[in-house]
C-alpha cells in the first residue's frame, strides 16, 4: 500500500481542509507533515464552520486516527484553545489524535522573537503571522529547539535554557517582553492539555501502519509556492511544503508515496506580502474578493487576488509530482463573462514559460481570455451538469497543465465537491 499526498499548488488558501475531508472516508490515518498553527484550514458542513491550525482534516470523519507529525511546529497554548472548540463541538479528539515525539514546540518567547525580527527588517517586512513559526524552525535547523517528547524529560530545565537565549536575543534589540508572563502563563496550561494525548513514534507508526495495508492521507499546509527552496524567496514559509516534505515530515521513503493530489483555485489567491504576478488592482480583483470571500481563517486578514498564473501552476505540478488536480471554488467565477488565464511571463521583452529564479514587479503576465459560463453552478451535483463554458475551461487547463482535474468544488460545503469520472 502507498502513502497518498494532498497539499496546495499555489501560495495558500486553496481549500486543503475542507478536501482532507471529502477524501477522508476512503482512509484510515490521516497525518499533518509540516507547518505550524498560521495554517488555518477551513471546512464547512451541516450548517457548521470549523477552522484547524494544526489538528489534520480528517478528524471530523468516523474514527480515523489522525497523526501530528514530526515537521509540523506546535503551539500548545493554540492547540489547546483549537482542542477545546472541538470538544465543545461534540469531538472528543483524545483517542484518535495523535502526536509525534518529534514535533518542534513553538515557545513564548519564539512568538516574541517572530514580532522583534519583523519589526526590525522595516520596509522589508515578510508578512509573517507573527505566531512563532520562523524563529521555531530556525531554532530547529540550529539544533536548539525543543520537541514535544521533551515534555516527558527533564522538560523545566530545557525549557529554561531555550527561553534565557531568546531573552538575551531580545534584549539586544530592546524588544518589549512585558507580555511574557501572560503568554507563558497560557503556554503552560496548554502543555497540560497536549499531555492528554498519546506521543509517539510517528516515523515508526506509520511505516507500520503501510507494512499492514492501511490507507493513509498526508496533509499538507500553505502551498507549493510558498516553500522553503522552491517558493517566491524570500517571501515563504519556514519549511518544505512541497510533496517531498512529506518524506522528511513523516520519516517515509520516498518509494512509500502514491497519489499526489494538487490543489488549487480557478483563480488565484496571496497573503501577506511578496510578488504576485497575475494580481488585480481594479474592480475584478475586488470581486474575486467578495464573492470568494478571500480572508484569511487564521488571520483576518484579506487576500490579494488574481487571475490564475499557470506559469506558476506547471513549475508547482513539476516539483510535486502531482498525479491528480483538485480545481477550488470554480463558482467564484460563475459571474464573469471572461476569464483570463496567464499562460506566460514577459521579461525583459522575451517570453518565458519556466517559473524564473526571481519574481517581480517587472514581470509581465501574457493572458489569454477565455468565455465565461454565467451560470450558477453552487447547486449542481453531477458532472453532467456542467455548462458548456465550463468544461471548455477544464479541457483548458489539462491540456495547459498535462494532469488530469478529477474534483471540482463548487462552493464551501461538503456536499458541493464533484468527483469527475
């Protein structure tokens, strides 16, 4: 039995959680394998909303076990306020929820860090979500970081070496640390929740759990183009959020992966900052805008918005190894009567099809058109009710990207996912 993947194509945001749960039925494990707590996946059923930070999408199906796995970097005082909401949901996640002895704790003072270091790059800011997540992976790579399984081991004294260097990293820069003792303060009432539940192994769960046949999903966070060596860089995320980070986040071989499922929007979509070539500044991105309702789950914060940028999405396609397209929220563009499709970039006055080592400004997208289909789609359940326009989009991009889409959503709910035959 292989391992399958499921992870965005695009800089976030495509609609990873709510497809975790749409696939979760035909799995038995479904395990997380990078990212941190600013990953908020979003899944809506039965009139319900529910955001995930670091708990893996297919909790809210059956009895599946779900697995945090060594890459991911936790913060207990979230996953504890995460935890609660479940449960006061009707969740109960302590049997099926598991969590690797070697994911990385975010700290206090890792989310004291992650304001300081923002602060001081000024007008080159990244645009983090100021959660931790950098300085923790940093901290990680450096060999200083402090793991979940470390909770069970002398875990005081190793919490106190790791928080006196931060604070001496802060105090050169004179960064305010009087919000310590309360962040600490719920810091550790959320490592007494996490102690809950049951730490293991994972690398030696799930290539157990292969060896016996079970079907397993791994999840991942953020998008492709936010990856630490394959991203826009520097505007990325602190680990390898591309298919191969699955291997090293789980401790898998790579021989082990199967299906790689891609996700992505029919439009496209950015946080934070960073370049963005096929993004609007005039009315068309304010309506992708609202009626996509383009805001961060985690954040708040609005997305910045674009036509889809294929460029892109073949350089994506390419280091994934992507073998199955998901397209997302194809209604957004259910009013439009063109869609456009950025199928090159023009620098320096040549035309360039290969994603190039350095994005910016000075690139401009080449656009093709295409008709829209003005149809309201968000209550169809069948392919065959597919407009005309529609499918002619889809045969679009398969012929542009060379996978083939077997799901389409077509608006937020469960039951607004088509399977294409």
């Amino acid at each position: 039995m292989k391992l399958d993947v499921l992870l965005g194509l695009q800089w976030g945001d495509e609609g990873k959680g709510k497809i975790v749960d749409v696939l979760t039925p035909e799995y038995e494990i479904v395990a997380r394998f990078q990212g941190g707590p600013n990953a908020g996946h979003t899944l809506e059923f039965e009139g319900k909303k529910y955001v995930l930070r670091s708990v893996p999408s297919g909790i809210f199906q059956g009895n599946k076990i779900n697995i945090i796995g060594n890459g991911v970097v936790l913060d207990p005082a979230l996953f504890k306020g995460e935890i609660e909401a479940l449960e006061a949901s009707g969740h109960d996640l302590t049997k099926r929820l598991l969590v690797s002895k070697k994911a990385h704790l975010i700290l206090p003072t890792h989310r004291l860090l992650d304001a300081c270091y923002e602060a001081a790059k000024g007008d080159s800011k990244i645009g983090t979500t100021g959660k931790g997540i950098g300085p923790t992976y940093t901290d990680k790579i450096s060999r200083n970081g402090l793991r979940v399984g470390d909770i069970l081991h002398n875990f005081e004294e190793k919490y106190n070496q790791a928080k006196n260097k931060h604070l001496k990293i802060l105090a050169q820069y004179g960064f305010d640390i009087s919000a310590l003792a309360d962040i600490e303060k719920e810091w550790f009432v959320g490592v007494k929740k996490l102690k809950e539940f049951t730490f293991i192994d994972s690398e030696h769960y799930i290539n157990d759990a292969i060896k016996n046949n079970k079907k397993i999903l791994a999840e991942g966070a953020q998008g492709t183009m936010l990856d630490i060596d394959f991203g826009s860089y520097p505007f990325v995320t602190s680990s390898n959020t591309i298919s191969a980070g699955a291997c090293t986040g789980l401790g898998i071989s790579p021989q082990a992966v199967g299906e790689v499922y891609g996700i992505f929007k029919a439009y496209c979509t950015r946080v934070g900052s960073g370049p963005f070539p096929t993004e609007l500044f005039d009315e068309t991105g304010d309506k992708l805008r609202e009626f996509g309702f383009e805001f961060g789950s985690v954040t708040g914060r609005p997305r910045r918005c674009g036509w889809i940028d294929l460029v892109a999405l073949r350089y994506a396609i390419m280091v994934d190894g992507v073998t199955q397209l998901i397209m997302m929220k194809s209604d957004v563009l259910d009013t439009f009567e063109t869609i456009r499709a950025c199928v090159a970039y023009e620098i320096d006055g040549q035309k360039v099809t290969d994603f190039p080592f350095e994005v910016d400004d000075a690139i401009k997208p080449v656009y093709i058109d295409l008709k829209g289909w003005q149809t309201d789609m968000t209550k169809m359940r069948k392919e065959d009710e597919f407009p005309t326009e529609f499918n002619q989009y889809l045969a679009f991009l398969e012929r542009e990207l060379g996978v083939p889409i077997s799901i389409v959503s077509i608006g937020p709910d469960r039951d607004q996912t088509i399977i294409r035959k």
